[in-house]
C-alpha cells in the first residue's frame, strides 16, 4: 500500500548517555604504598642516586642505580635491605609497566622473608597490585582467560594478608571482566561480593554501586538499576565528591531518558552538569606558597574528592619538601578540573541526546557543538569522536545526510588512531545506516561486513547483533528475503546469548515488519506482540509506542481500522507523554493513513497537516518530506488531483535536495498516478519511468516489480496493449522469484486484462487462474474479517476469470469460479464452526458436481448471479435433476443505479433511526418501471427453468448490489410479482446452503425469545424513538407463540443476550442500525441499556455467541443491510448464522409497524402449523399481507436468508 513502516532496525550510535563506570587505576594505587628507606643506608651513593633520579622522573636512571646497590647488597647477603631494594624495584617496573618484570621481583622478595617481617605485607600488597596491572593489560589485548588468572591471583595476595580493599578492588576487576564479556549475570555476585568485604570504604562502595547499577541496566532490570544508582548517590553526596556525584546523575539520566521519562532525564542531567562546572571553579585556583595554608585547612572541611583526601594524609608532613608537595597537590587539582570538564563535555552529550528525542533539534546541535569544543580543548580525542558520533546522527535523523556523513568519517578516523575497534565498529555501522538510508545499498552492506567483522573479532554480540539487524534490513528492502531472515535469527540468537532484553525486543519487531512485508500478518502480528510485551516489561516507552503503531499498521494494512486507530492512539499517548516529538509525527501520519483509507478525508488531512506543521517547527526536512507525501496521496485519493500534484512535487524537491533516493521512489510512484487520472498519460509514464530506474540503480527489486505493474496499468488504461504486456511479464517473474504474492496477484489480474481486450480469452485464463490461486494461498491462518478485506482488493481477478472462461466456451467452469469469488470467509468460518465434518470444505475448491448434489439434496433450483463490468450479469441456473442452464443478461446502466432507484421508489416512514418522508399508497410509476427493468434483467432470462409449481422452492445467489433486490416484488410484463409464482430463499453463495442444515426436522417454536419496543437507548446524543408498533407486534406473536415477550424495560441487553442462547426461535422488533458501533463489523440492535453497556447488541458481539436457535427473525429496519462486499453483506444477518442459526429472516428496508405486525403475525401463525416450511409460511404470509396492503413496500421488504426448510 506504498507505506512506510516504522522499522527498528536500529542505528546503533555512540551516545554518551551510556552510563559511566568508574574505576581506580592501579598505578594511582600503588603509590599508596611507600617503600621505608631508613634501613638502607641512605648514605650508599647508588640508592641516593637512584632516589635523585626518581624525584626527577627519570625511571631508567633509578632502574639502573637501583640494580648496582642490589648487587652490592647481594654480595653482603643482607635479606632485609635485598628485600626492600627488589620492592623498590619492583615499583619501577610497575610504573613503567612492565608487570611481568615487576611480578617477578616482588615474586622474589617476599618469597625471602618470612610473614610476621614488617616489609612482608607491603611487598605483597605491591605484588597483588602488579598482577591487577597485568590483568588489565591483558584484558585491553582481550586475552581473557589469562587476565581472569592475573586477576584471580591478585585476589588471592589480597586474601592471603587480609586486605579488605585489595580484595574489593580485585572482585571489582574481575566483575568488570566479565562485563567486558557480555557476562552480566555472572558479574552481579562478585560485585556483590565485593560490597561485604568493603564495608568501612564508603568511596570504593560508590564505585562498585555504580557498576552494579550500570550492570543491571545492561540485563534490562531498570528497578534495581535505579535502586542502586540512588544508593551511590547518597554515599557520594554523604562524601561531598562531586566526580562520584556527577558521574551517577549521568546515569540516572540515561535511565530516565531510555524509560522515556525526557524531561526528568533533563534535570538528571543538567545537575551533572552544574556538578561538574562547579569542579572546575572549585579547583581552579592554583595552590601556591602563599595559599597553602589556607589550601589545607579547606582540605580538612572540604568534600572527599581526591585531592583533599590527599591534601589530608600529606598536608603538614615535615620531612616532605612543599616544592613536592606543590607539585603533587597542582597535578592532583588539575586532574580535576580536566576530569570535571570531561563530565561537562559528557553531560553536554547527554542533554543533546535527549533534546534530540524530544524533537529539539536546534537545542541538541548547540550542546553537540559546545561538547565538541570541550573535547579538543583537552585534547580528549575518545570523547570527541563521541561527540562526533552524537551531532551526526543528529543530522541523520534531520535527513541531511552529507553532513553526517562527513562527521561519521572524521569520527572514524579518530578510532582508526585510537585502534579502539569497538568504536570503529560502532562507527561504521552508523556510516552503513547513512549509505542505507541514501540508497547506496551495495555500500552499506558492504560497510556493515566491516562493522560485522570487526565486532566479531572482539566478541561484541551485541554491536554484532546491531549489525546483523541493519543488514537484514537492507536485504529485506532489496527483495532478498532468504538472507534478511538469516540475518534477523542470527541477531535474535545473539541477544538470546548476551541477555539483551531490549536488542531482543528490536528483533522481534524487525520479524514483525518483515512477515507483514511478505503479507503474513498472522505471524507479523504475533512478533509485534512478543516485542511489545518485552519492552512493557523493562520499561522501554519508546519502544513499547514504535511496536503499538506498527501494531496499528498491521490492522490498517488489513483494513481492521478501528483496532488500527486503538493502536495508534496508545502510541500517540506514550509519545506525548514522554515528549518524543519525531515519534509522535510519525504516528500522526499513520492516523492520516488510516482515516485516508477509511474515506475520512477531512479527519485524515487533520491528522497529515499537524504532522507537517509539527515538521516544519522542528526544523526537519525529512519529516516534512514524510507528511507532504502522505497529504499528497490523500489529495490524490479524495481527487483532489492538482492539490495532489502540487503537494507531491513539494515532497519530491525535499527528497531529492536530501539525496533519499529510497524515500523518493514512493513520491514518484504517487506522481504518476496523479498524471494517469489526469489523463496525462506521457507525464504519468514518464514519472513511473522514472521511478523504475531509480528501482534498477538502487536494485529494489520489490520496487521494481511494482513500477512495472503500475506502468502496465498505465498502458492498458491507454489501450497500449503490447507494451503493457511488456511491462506486465517482468513484473510477474520479478514479483514471483521474490515471493511478493501482492503484486504478482496483481500482474497477473493485468495481463489476463490485456489479453482478454486482445480478444484472447485462452490466453487470458492461465494469469488469471493463477492470480486466483495466489489470492486464495493467503487467506489460511487469516481472521474472518481479513479475509473479507483482503477479498475485496482481489474480486476483480474472479470476475475476469469467469469473462475468460465464457468467451472460451466454458460457463461451468465460470460457475466455478464464481463460486470461489463469493462469501468465501463466510463458508470458511461457517465450516469451522459446524464441526469436523464440514473440515473438507476448509481451503477446498467449490466443484460443479458438488452444486448438483445440493440442488437435488434440497429439491430447490438454485440461481447464482454474477456481476460483471458493472452492466451485465451472468446467470447459472442449476435445476434438482442435475441440469446447469447459462444465461447471459445486459443493463442499458449500471445495474448498481437500477437497484437503487427502484429502492429510493420503495421509501417509507419506518423503524429507523431517521424518519423517512411517506409517499402515497398508490404504486409510483417508476417503482413499477424498475422493479419490471430488474424483472427483465435477473428473472425473464430463465423464467422457462424454473418451477411451474409455486411450492417449490427457488434458492437466489446474489452478488454486490443484487442482494439488496426484493426478488419477491419483481414484476413480470403482465404486472405479476415473483411471489406469486415461486417459493423464494436467498443465500451468499451455494456452498453456504450445505453448511446452514437445521437443528432438528422442523422448527420447535416451543422455546422462542421475543422482543418488542424495548426501551430505547441514545444514538448519536438523540434518544431513539418509541416503536409502539413493535410492541404490538410482538403481543401478537406472544399470543400466536403462548410464550411472554420482553417488552419495554424488560428487554435489556443482558437478559436478551442469556436468553438467546437457549431459544429455539429468536424475533427482535426494534430499531436496527447499519453503523459499525464497536469494532469493523456494521449492524446493531438497539435494546434497553443499563448501568453497564449502552443497549446495543452489535454484530460483532452476536458472532462471539453459540446460539440453538433454528430460526431468527429481526423485524427491524435495513436488518438485511450491512457493508456489501465480495463476501455477500457483512452485519447482523451473517454474525447469526455463524454464531449458529441456519435461517434468518430479515428486511431489506425500513418497514412500517402497522403492516408489518400482521406480516408478521401471518408468519407465525402458518409456521406452527407447518414448522417444517420456513420459505412457504413467509410466502404465504406476504400474499396474505399483499391483499390488505398492496404496496410492495408493505409486504416485499423480508427476505429469508440460508436454510429455507
């Protein structure tokens, strides 16, 4: 239907708003340990040298002096001073490090001394922070399995001397291991291990909060995320460390952002941000001789950052010289402020993101750029590629796809340099989205390999599951189904392995968008759901809104808009509720489809002008593009062809100034067929040709295929007959090779088309059987009302088959046909509810031997009618012996005009919900003339086969506008109405006559249920009118019947819904209403409301009940009216037989009370007599209603429906 679905195959882009763990290195750590010099002769020369080269920074130097006075000390073998020469050593190499070296020195010096030595435990404090050190330079080369021994063994020196913080830190490095591998789960307990054994270090308890937190934001568990971000922001506002204190308001925002709560993210993030300004002016002071002083008495009082825990341990320390000091206090203050900046520049990216949600577009580019400037001030070259990432994809989402590019790629670089491959892999899928979404296909696949393998080389299931994602999609948009469905189980797989709930989610909804692509919306729809049930459980409300409009699309697609609009309208309240103004326009537009489709133009154009009025304010091109597109088909459907034209050619500029070459095809498809109804057929042509070699260069072949079968409509509409059929075959072998059954079916209805205007009927009928056969694979698995829509697009191809077949000399085969193209949905739930019986009949093709057998079964000849080009039916007259008679009849108009005209002769004031003008008594003329033109047309032709004893029954098959024909009233040349002569029953299609069998040999009018004029309730704000005719009439029946009726107040919904399922006959007297009320199926019966509904037992409800009843009768207005499409009339009629009642008696209009009481009583009267002849008590009554009133409007308006004995 040309529409554009919401897809999740997301861009994975670096935002900042992932949270921040922190962590403290192990070198800064190391320096906690200092190493005594007092017993090492402080006088030798080599250690005073090596001591002067480590104050001047010089490593090698002391490296070199240290490893002179160890050989000294060596040869006096003096343990204690070798001991401490290898500590001191040993810190070297860490400092450099090189902790293989360091490892083996400490290694060496503790093995020399005993555990109760004083030095015993510092070395092996040093020992177990070199091997962290190790750990983690493994684990940056992702060497896993040796850094989770470094690191194991770093726990167990911490153990060995009962050191509380090395043991934490080291469960810390090992939890942030395992994070690093995807291994969440495994990571919780060792975090929370680490919690136990730190339980008087509030500032490691912070760090190791956060990264639990962080931890369970990544399995999806946002409660427990939150919970615990709260309880590190307490412990580092009980500490005063604003570092801490920025970092976790980060977090919470992201959060908040990803739950789409926007606007509290804001504020989350804004605190952070004015944390981390105020760092940078708390320390931006220089601290010097003169304010030393003044420097360590606000260290004492100041918060816990780490420069005043610092200051505090060395501040007064006599033996240190303050030059030293100085400089270690200044590098500490400086770190600060570089580290406060970078939480500036990190909560900068973080209030981009989220005004970029909220649909702030000029909001987030200004802090993108501020975050950027930060970041090359200091240099910080990780973070600007970030920043690079974030203003890019801001331009993505604006559609200006260059300038995004051009950022992705200056992002790239930086990585390259970093050699951080989760970054360039993260960079280039984002490159691959842009080529995606410029229509460079073949770029961004290849781009996406690159992110792929790049992802897979550091076992990042996650980013690779991303890629996986992106790829399908893209092979889902060039027609490759096969692999685009590998790729989504492959992603789906992955984020099974890494436990990423919300990646699952995305998955599951790509499936959903790709079954409802190849038109399996049984399967799309139970994808959607699994996703929409994964994001309602995490909390994601931007996700669980992106799956209820795709939800609400599926339901469009399949014409069930009033679940459609539902969907939509919880999609529009989360968006709104959470601000995402981009997600908001887009549901907008999905409301304008829906209302477009269902004819509501004015309600639709509502819809599609604030979704451009919101693009426009948001200042992006794309949307704006997205909202002109859809008003311009609206004008196009509502022929409004020059606002369609203008509108459209405004979308095409926007698209192709944005170089979307992807979203440009769907305009240009539009264009030209605005020009074709124009009439413009080179201008149509020309835009459809277009279109197609924009198809062909981008290789969308699902595009291509449907720009060919537009440009064969276009030259058979033009009579162009060759090449339509030139355009026609490439289509259908495209459309065929890529499983696309909607435009093949289509193709193939075309080109039977053309050869049958070629006056090649054979030719015509293997497209056109297939086509059928097409139509008829998609209906399995499919609701009852899918079915029905679905049939409506697709009837023309039956009616072809059977033009093709008549001409070939083959009108039993025809008969065939057209018993396929008719109440198919209806025979097919009427099967499955009748039993395993009737199973056969299920996805079974209606043979002629099987017409037969019903017509001698019943002894009714049986007489299907087919409409055909609108002005000519086709009539097949099947007889009880077995004989088929076809005739063929023409209309010198419209046949739909003829009926209606001799309905607009029939109006009378009645039982409806709107008061109808009276006409006179005597037969208007033109009542006359028409109902003696449809004689001519429907009756004349076979008056010769059908029975001469009016006893005998005759079964009508009606199509389209004939079921609304009063067959009883139609008079012969000599003024003689059918009813005179024949016994009449209707039914939507022959097969259905099978199926409506009665419950017993003759109606048990022992148990009835009646209802009059109950008390009415109120439509449309206005009360509905008293029937006090209804009530008499149903008096009267109560007394013929022996059994009360419910009258008045009495006959409330409720107690009519508990009795109808036990009733043996049903008879409703009351108004009845052709709207759809509740749901897609029209027709209502209005009864007295209550507290707890309105008093309208709709359609859709009568279809969810099991009812007994042999027979019902709805003795109000239009009762046999209802939506009439290629599956008969869909409403109150066909919800009872399905819900169980084989005979139903309805009116074809409004009808009076006072006639049609005493029809209606006569009814009765001669069915209880006779409670085996259904068809006979009705004919007879409406002769005997004919002699007492002889307007046909008085006694023709009833019509008995399915089974007739």
């Amino acid at each position: 239907m040309g529409r554009q679905w919401v897809e999740l195959a997301t861009m994975t882009v670096l935002l900042v708003s992932t949270p921040i763990v922190l962590s403290f290195p192990g070198t800064t750590l190391a320096q906690i340990q200092t190493t005594p010099h007092t017993n090492l002769q402080p006088s030798h020369p080599d250690l005073q040298a090596a001591a002067n080269a480590l104050q001047a920074g010089n490593l090698d130097l002391a490296l070199h002096h240290y490893q002179r006075a160890l050989k000294d000390f060596r040869q006096r073998q003096d343990t204690q001073s070798i001991a401490q020469i290898l500590w001191n050593i040993g810190q070297v190499y860490h400092q450099q490090q090189k902790y293989q070296a360091a490892i083996a020195v400490l290694q060496e010096a503790r093995q020399m001394l005993s555990k109760d030595n004083p030095l015993y435990q510092g070395i092996t404090a040093n020992l177990r922070i070199a091997h962290s050190g190790l750990g983690a330079e493994l684990q940056q080369q992702r060497q896993f399995d040796q850094a989770k021994a470094a690191y194991q063994t770093a726990l167990e020196l911490a153990r060995s001397i009962a050191d509380p913080e090395g043991q934490g830190l080291s469960l810390l490095a090992l939890a942030n291991l395992r994070r690093e591998q995807q291994q969440y789960r495994q990571a919780i307990p060792l975090l929370q291990q680490a919690l136990t054994v730190l339980p008087d270090k509030p500032d490691l308890q912070s760090i190791l909060l956060i990264t639990l937190g962080r931890t369970y934001d990544d399995l999806s568990e946002t409660s427990l995320a939150i919970d615990t971000y709260q309880k590190a922001l307490t412990l580092a506002q009980q500490l005063k460390d604003p570092q801490l204190m920025a970092a976790i308001l980060n977090n919470l925002g992201t959060l908040q952002n990803r739950q789409g709560n926007h606007t509290q993210a804001i504020a989350r993030y804004l605190q952070g941000l004015q944390t981390a300004q105020e760092m940078q002016t708390r320390y931006g002071e220089a601290i010097t001789s003169r304010n030393l002083a003044r420097s360590c008495e606000a260290a004492k009082v100041g918060e816990n950052s780490s420069l005043y825990r610092f200051m505090r341990q060395f501040c007064g320390v006599q033996q240190l010289p303050e030059t030293i000091l100085l400089e270690s206090f200044n590098k500490l203050r400086l770190q600060l402020v570089n580290q406060g900046k970078v939480l500036e520049s990190r909560s900068l990216n973080n209030l981009g993101n989220s005004h970029a949600r909220l649909g702030d577009y000029q909001t987030a580019r200004g802090l993108f750029e501020r975050s950027l400037l930060i970041d090359r001030e200091l240099g910080d070259k990780s973070n600007e590629g970030t920043s690079l990432n974030n203003l890019a994809n801001l331009y993505t989402n604006l559609g200006q796809y260059d300038q995004a590019l051009t950022l992705y790629q200056q992002s790239l670089q930086i990585h390259q340099t970093l050699n951080n491959r989760s970054q360039i892999a993260i960079t280039l899928n984002n490159i691959g989205q842009v080529y995606d979404r410029q229509g460079d296909y073949s770029k961004a696949l290849n781009t996406y390999q690159q992110a792929r393998y790049l992802s897979q080389t550091i076992n990042d299931l996650d980013n690779e599951a991303t890629v996986l994602n992106n790829m399908g999609s893209t092979q889902q948009t060039l027609g490759d189904y096969p692999n685009a469905r590998q790729q989504y189980e492959h992603a789906l797989m992955l984020y099974e392995v890494s436990g990423n709930r919300p990646g699952k989610a995305v998955t599951l909804a790509n499936f959903g968008v790709f079954y409802a692509t190849l038109g399996d919306y049984s399967k799309a729809l139970d994808y959607h759901q699994r996703a929409l049930l994964i994001a309602q459980e995490i909390g994601e409300k931007n996700l669980e809104a992106i799956n209820l409009d795709n939800i609400g699309r599926l339901y469009d697609d399949q014409a069930q808009y009033a679940k459609g609009l539902t969907y939509h309208q919880r999609a529009l309240d989360i968006h709104r509720s959470i601000g995402n103004r981009p997600a908001e326009l887009g549901t907008l537009v999905s409301f304008g489809f829906a209302y477009r489709t269902l004819g509501r133009h004015t309600k639709a154009q509502e819809f599609y002008d604030r979704a451009l009025q919101m693009a426009r304010e948001m200042g992006s091109p794309i949307h704006e593009a997205v909202a002109l597109s859809g008003l311009g088909s609206l004008y196009l459907e509502s022929g409004q062809l020059s606002q369609a034209e203008q509108t459209l050619q405004q979308a095409l500029a926007l698209h192709r100034k944005l170089g979307s070459r992807r979203t440009e095809i769907g305009t240009l498809k539009q264009l030209g067929r605005v020009y074709a109804q124009q009439n413009r057929t080179p201008e149509a042509l020309q835009m459809l040709q277009t279109g197609l070699t924009v198809a062909q260069q981008l290789k969308l072949q699902p595009e291509e295929a449907e720009f060919l079968t537009e440009l064969g409509k276009v030259s058979l509409d033009r009579r162009d007959f060759n090449p339509a059929e030139q355009y026609l075959k490439p289509a259908i072998v495209l459309a065929q090779k890529l499983g696309n059954n909607g435009t093949a079916g289509k193709a193939l209805t075309l080109l039977g088309a053309v050869h049958l205007h070629k006056q090649q009927s054979a030719a015509a009928i293997p497209p056109l059987t297939q086509a059928a056969q097409i139509w008829e694979s998609q209906r399995p698995g499919l609701t009852d009302f899918d079915r029905v829509s679905l049939f409506e697009t697709q009837k023309a191809t039956y009616e072809l088959l059977q033009t093709a077949l008549v001409l070939h000399q083959q009108p039993e085969a025809a008969l065939e046909v057209a018993e396929r193209g008719r109440a198919r949905a209806f025979v097919e739930l009427l099967a499955a509810r009748v039993g395993p019986q009737s199973q056969q009949i299920l996805g079974s093709v209606p043979k002629l031997q099987d017409m037969r057998q019903l017509a001698q079964i019943h002894q009714a000849t049986l007489v299907q009618y087919s409409v055909i080009a609108n002005q000519e039916v086709y009539i097949w007259v099947i007889k009880p012996d077995g004989t088929v008679r076809f005739y063929r009849s023409s209309a010198t108009e419209p046949i739909v005009n003829l009926v209606q005209d001799s309905r607009d002769e029939l109006g009378i004031r009645g039982r409806a919900k709107i008061a109808i003008t009276q006409q006179p008594d005597t037969i208007a003329r033109g009542l006359v003339n028409n109902l003696r033109h449809l004689h001519d047309l429907l009756i004349a032709p076979i008056a010769q086969d059908l029975p001469t004893n009016p006893e005998e029954l005759v079964i009508f098959v009606p199509q389209g506008a004939l079921f609304l024909v009063p067959f009883a009233a139609l008079e012969d040349r000599q003024g003689n109405p059918l009813i005179i002569h024949h016994t009449i029953a209707t039914t939507p299609s022959l097969q259905a006559i099978g199926l409506t069998a009665p419950k017993t040999q003759s109606t048990n009018l022992a148990a009835p249920l009646i209802v009059g004029n109950p008390k009415m309730p109120t439509y449309n704000n206005e009360l509905l009118e008293s029937l006090p005719g209804a009530e008499q009439e149903a008096k009267q029946i109560a007394q013929v019947l022996q059994r009360p009726a419910l009258i008045g107040s009495q006959a409330t919904k409720s107690t009519v819904i508990q009795q109808m399922q036990t009733a043996s006959v049903i008879h409703l007297a009351t108004h009845g209403l052709l709207d759809t009320l509740r749901g897609e199926v029209p027709g209502a019966i209005a009864l007295t409301p209550s507290a707890d509904n309105d008093g309208f037992l709709t359609a859709g409800e009568i279809l969810d009940l099991k009812l007994k009843a042999d027979l019902a009768v709805l003795s109000a207005c239009s009762t046999g009216r209802g939506d009439i499409t290629g599956d008969g009339v869909i409403g109150l009629s066909r919800s009872l037989f399905i819900a169980g009642v084989p005979s139903v008696v309805v009116s074809l209009w409004n009808v009076k009370d006072e006639s049609t009481a005493f029809l209606m009583t006569e009814f009765y009267r001669r069915l209880k007599v006779d409670p085996s002849k259904k068809a006979q008590a009705l004919r007879q009554a409406m002769l005997a209603t004919r002699k007492k009133y002889s307007h046909p409007s008085d006694w023709a308006a009833f019509n008995l429906i399915g089974n007739a004995n």
